[in-house]
C-alpha cells in the first residue's frame, strides 16, 4: 500500500514531482546519471530556507525505524560539530547524515536544492542578466547543446507553496538549516 501523506503535503509534494520531472528530462538530454561524486548534494553544503521542506523532510525522516534514526542523529551531531567548527565549512565536503550505502535514506522527501544540484541552470532575476549555474564536475556537459533549465518558476512555486503552509500552520520567521540541524531539531519536536 502506498504511503498517505498528510494533506498538507500536497502541494509540496505535487511541486517536487514536476521538479523531478524536469530534472529528468534535462539529464536525459545531457546523458548525465549521478553516481555520487564528492562534488554531488550529499557532500555539499546546503542551507535550507523553507518551513515545508523542513516539516516535510521531518515527516520521512520520522518513517524511519528508530534504531536507524538514532544512528543518522549521531552522524547529524557529528556532522554540526564539524561542520560548525571549521573556519571554512563549504571546503570540507561532510556527507549529509542521511547518505546510507551512496544513496540519500529518505530520498523521497529530500529538499529542493538537492532534486535542483548537478546540472547546468539558470535564474532569472527582475532587473539583472541570468544566473547560470555549470552544473557539477561529473558532468560531461561542454560535449552537449545547452539545454535550458530555468530554475525560476520551481523557486517561485516553491514560495507560494510556503506561504501557504505558513498560512495554515502559523509558521513565522525565517530558517536557515542543513538537513542534520533539520535532523536533530526533529528528534525533539513535532511538525
């Protein structure tokens, strides 16, 4: 039997499904496949900004079997120590607590910026010329056309999804986290 999401989820959900559509199709056109680099998501440093991603990342994480949970929240506290000491945290390339034999342990519900890493993008910004992104080392995409991936619309629609989940959970204030502070703030609270 399929997992039922909690409504809430929905539009969420109904957003990362188009997002990983289009990723598809880009690294089709490409002929990328990720095979876990040290340049790829799970090595990155990545903050995260929404209250959905963070309650939805929550959600899958709190699936998990509870002796498989306590060892991610070990590797999550390891990660924050070190990742929190170092004068230069994105130089240090730390796996993302949820990397379990080269693949992401609730990669269903993993956030937006690691469905969006790894091929080359651009946003577009009012006012300014495009940002473009190359996309990850791994990549053999100097060889290929440039096909368009205009992240835009996704973080659009990922704002409007946010809002209204800050609507209808009374959410206020701004979020900065990894996943393994997402991680360990879970382990002590409810979405």
């Amino acid at each position: 039997m399929p997992l039922q999401l909690p409504e809430i989820f929905d539009p969420l959900s109904t957003l990362f499904d188009a997002m990983d559509r289009a990723w598809d199709d880009i690294a089709a056109h490409y002929g990328f496949q990720c095979t876990g680099c040290q340049d790829n998501c799970c090595h990155s440093l990545f903050f995260h900004h929404t209250h959905v991603e963070k309650a939805y990342l929550s959600f899958g994480f709190n699936l998990l079997d509870e002796p498989e949970r306590q060892k991610i929240l070990v590797r999550a506290q390891a990660y924050c120590d070190t990742t929190f000491a170092a004068l230069n945290p994105v130089s240090l390339k730390v796996p993302c607590p949820l990397l379990m034999n080269g693949r992401c342990g609730i990669y269903t519900f993993r956030p937006m910026i690691c469905r969006m890493h790894g091929l080359p993008h651009e946003i577009h910004r009012p006012g300014h010329p495009p940002l473009k992104g190359p996309g990850c080392a791994a990549g053999d995409f100097d060889n290929h056309p440039y096909a368009p991936f205009d992240r835009t619309p996704f973080y659009r629609d990922m704002a409007a999804v946010e809002m209204k989940f800050r609507q209808e959970q009374g959410k206020t204030g701004k979020i900065k986290e990894t996943v393994a502070q997402i991680l360990l703030d879970s382990s002590t609270s409810a979405v």
